[in-house]
C-alpha cells in the first residue's frame, strides 16, 4: 500500500494526562482522510506530532516508507506537511501578504521582494476562489477570512500534505461547501489530506476514510463510504447519541430583553448595524441566523457592551442598560458566551478556577474584605468540572491555554450557565464541539429557557439554527430581514433570506 505518512504508536504524555496511548495512523497518498474524536481525544495533539510542534514520548513517523524526525514546523515544511490550525498562528499587525510569505520570503541584498510573492498570493487565491485583501491587516478581518489567509499560507509553501484542524468551526455553510470543494481539487492534484473534524455530515461529504480516537486511544479506522453517521459518532463518544434536539413547545413569557432602533457604524462609515429592533422573552430561545460578517457580531458586542452603539436603546428586565458597563450589565443578569472564545471568553494564562470566578470573583462568598475564597473557588470549579465533563490534565489547576478548544468553550458554557443569568447571550456556543458534547450544551440552552429565562442564540449552523430556536430573526447587511418560526420555513428559504435574495416581514 502506498502511504505517503505514517505515524506508528505514538505515545504522548502531558502532566496529569495520557494524550496519545500507542496510536497508529497511515495517510494514502491522494486520500482525505478524517480524523474523529471527541474534545481532547488526542487530534489535534497527534497532528502538533507531525508538524514538529510537540515531541513524541514514543513511537516513530514514517514519509514516503523512510523513517524521518520531525523536530519542528521547518522540518515539516522541508518534509512537504503544512498545517491549518485550529486557533490560528497568524500576526495581528501584519497585513494578510505578510502572513502568507512569512518565513518564505524572498530576500534580496537584505530587502524584502513582494512583487513576485504578491502575484503568487493573487494567483493562488483566485485558483482555488479563496478571496482575500493582501493588504488588509488581520486584527481587521473576520476569522472567516483569517481561515482563508491560514490555507494560502499551506498552498503557498507547496506543500503536498496537508493537515486541517476543524477547519470549518468558523466558516458559514457556503464557506463550508466552497472549502470542501478546494479539498477535493487539492486531492485531485495528488495532494494528501488530514481532516481533523466533529461534524459526521462533513466527513460523509469529502472524506474517503476516517479514523477514530477516543481519550487519546485509537478506536479503529473504517471506509466513509460503508459506514454510517450513527456508527462512526458511536465510535467516538463510545454510546448512542441522540442527534433530534429533545424539547418540548416554547412557554413565552414576559419581554426580558428588547432591542429597539440599534444602529452602528462601521470603520467606513457605512451602517454595520442598521435600525434593528427585536424583543427576547422569558422562556423563549430566539436566534439570529446569517452568515458571517452581516453585522451580528456588531450586535453581539453592542448588546453585550463591549462596542458603544451611535445610536438605539437596549432594555433589560425594563431597565434601561444602553450605556452601562459590562459589569453592570453583568450583574443585572446577561450571560454571554462569546463568539472569539480566546479574545473574549478566558484569561488563557490564568488557572481553570480563576476562570471560572472571573464574574463572580467579586461577590459574597468568593472573597471577603477583597481577599478571595480559594476553598470556595475551587469547590465550585470541581462540581463544574464534573457537570460539564470538562477534560483537564491537573483539574481547577490546569492552565486554560493548554486544555484543548472543545474543553475551552465547555468551561466558558459551564461559567456562564454557573452565573444563572436571566438572560442569556450564546454566539456560536457548539462551536468546536464534539457530537456529545453538543447534545449536552443544546439540552443546557433548553433547560435554561425552560427555566423562564431568555436566550438569544447566534449561529451560523444551520442545522442548530432550526433544532433549537423557537422564532428565527435573519440578518443581512446590518438589517433584520425576516422574523420567521422554525416550522414555517425550509432551510433552503432560510439560506435565501441569508443571502439577501428574499425578504420577509421583520
């Protein structure tokens, strides 16, 4: 069998934890091939071990049938392996060609030559319709666009395997099938293709075989094609899940929450938010669906007070809370579980347990006369650790920037559930997330609005858009385009109003 890779009994220990127990992997050459596994079954470390970012404890990689040691990512790039990551490794202040060539660049007399790299850059991006502004600096694009500038920085270096890290956790539908489609032409050239991912539907649409950890062991590896979705996710979760969001009809009660005329603008002076008016019950979850980069973030930043708006009121439990502090509207009772878990949801170098307190640090019983109750901290992190399966190498101790994505966004959920907010902000709360892990937070979102409280969800999956919301409000260009329940329209109406190319009564 021609394997282009293969990674033989790698063991990888971190303290307090097993990530990788003896696992084998082969990579054919021209393949797609997935690789499954709950949050921190050991994915993303076992591809860090092929792109030289982490050592194995043991066992050995092979290229091309040779032995080969891979003591960092130049090594990986000598040997043709380039890597998409999960979070990614890109420099804020640097323009996206910058990005792109860094570490590749052409040199001359002690000079930078952009010329030839700008044309590359152009030409790859038109080739595989991966749209980018190689002028723009990257703290000023979407993370959509990040994810593009990660994948031309792979294409740029020719690199003939390549390694995607839940490529798709930040992409809109349309991205999603566009990048599928790059996926396939990329394969059809004759390069080989690691796809590290959660979503099954994913998987049956482009993989050609997938293989299977679970807790840092390898379960097995089956062909996509003679296998079916409820098999491959009882393989990695290790029991049968329910993939129906289980929930009874929406008992609406009074307005909790109410949005009236926001208006923002964007750095160009167009309107990024423009006139949205919506109001949030108690017991009801409301989602604003669209795709990417249609203002919701804007919303959400406002709504949640991390933007000032020019202009519109926003009301909580009829008081007004339009200028008030992120504390203040904190404490009044919004939870928010941020879109950017890593800009806005955890203090990365902080402790678990001083995570998990961060909005509540200030309150009776977590500190008195301003010194703070560790007892107390790490006895609620323990309980939350246990409620939400939140997988840590040393428990309320471990540092949050080394758990892996999926247990990061389970300990932002698992805080802001823990504040018991009455009404709660969810931007993309399932992103990352494994199959079991997303039917545990989606029962946590109805619980909370069966609990009369009010939730507004923003999400770009659709799926998840017409499982859990009771009413529907899309956005497109700033605006609400339709006010829609989930019964009375198709996914296929719902990706038109998305587009702009239908509109509704808002």
């Amino acid at each position: 069998m021609d394997y282009v890779i293969e990674m033989l009994h790698i063991v990888k220990d971190f303290p307090g934890i097993r990530a990788n127990d003896d696992i084998t992997l082969q990579l054919r050459r021209g393949e797609i091939h997935a690789l499954l596994g709950e949050n921190g079954a050991g994915k993303s470390t076992l591809m860090s071990i092929l792109f030289g970012l982490y050592q194995p404890d043991g066992g050995s990689i092979r290229k091309d049938g040779k032995e080969v040691r891979i003591n960092d990512p130049n090594d990986a790039n000598a040997l043709g392996i380039g890597m998409v990551h999960q979070h990614f490794k890109l420099v804020h202040n640097f323009t996206v060609l910058e990005n792109i060539i860094l570490g590749a660049e052409t040199v001359k007399n002690g000079r930078l030559i952009m010329g030839e790299a700008r044309k590359k850059v152009m030409a790859l991006s038109e080739k595989y319709h991966l749209k980018v502004d190689p002028d723009a600096k990257i703290e000023d694009i979407t993370v959509g666009m990040q994810q593009r500038v990660e994948i031309l920085k792979m294409l740029y270096r020719d690199n003939e395997i390549l390694i995607f890290d839940e490529p798709t956790a930040v992409l809109t539908p349309q991205e999603i099938d566009e990048l599928m489609k790059i996926m396939k032409g990329l394969t059809a050239e004759g390069k080989s293709i690691l796809f590290i991912t959660h979503k099954l539907n994913e998987i049956k649409a482009v993989a050609d075989r997938c293989s299977v950890l679970r807790k840092g062991r390898y379960i097995g590896t089956v062909d996509v094609a003679d296998t079916t979705k409820e098999e491959m996710s009882e393989m990695m979760v290790g029991r049968k899940v329910n993939f129906a969001v289980d929930k009874a009809p929406a008992q609406p009660g009074e307005v909790a929450f109410s949005v009236k005329d926001l208006t923002m603008r964007g750095p160009h002076g167009k309107n990024v938010v423009n006139d949205v008016s919506f109001d949030v019950r108690r017991g009801e979850i409301v989602c604003i669906a669209g795709i990417d980069g249609n203002g919701q973030s804007e919303l959400v930043y406002a709504l949640t007070g991390l933007m000032k708006q020019d202009r519109g009121t926003i009301m909580m439990k009829g008081h007004d809370i339009s200028h008030a502090t992120i504390r203040a509207r904190n404490d009044h009772g919004l939870g928010h579980i941020p879109e950017d878990r890593h800009r806005y949801g955890l203090v990365l170098d902080y402790s678990l347990a001083e995570n998990m307190v961060l909005k509540s640090y200030h309150k009776p019983g977590f500190q008195k006369h301003g010194f703070r109750n560790f007892t107390r901290m790490n006895e609620v992190t323990d309980q939350l650790i246990e409620r939400f399966d939140i997988r840590s190498g040393q428990g309320g101790r471990t540092v949050a920037r080394s758990m892996s994505g999926g247990n990061q966004q389970k300990a932002i959920v698992a805080r802001e559930i823990f504040t018991d907010p009455d009404v709660l902000i969810a931007v993309q709360p399932t992103r990352g997330l494994d199959v079991g892990a997303i039917e545990y937070i989606h029962k946590q979102l109805v619980d909370a609005r069966d609990a009369g409280k009010a939730v507004l969800l923003v999400s770009l999956e659709l799926d998840e858009v017409m499982n859990l919301s009771d009413r529907i409000l899309v956005m497109f260009e700033g605006e609400i385009v339709a006010d829609v329940r989930p019964g009375d329209v198709t996914v296929q109406e719902l990706g038109l109003y998305m587009a702009g190319s239908k509109r509704g009564k808002a």
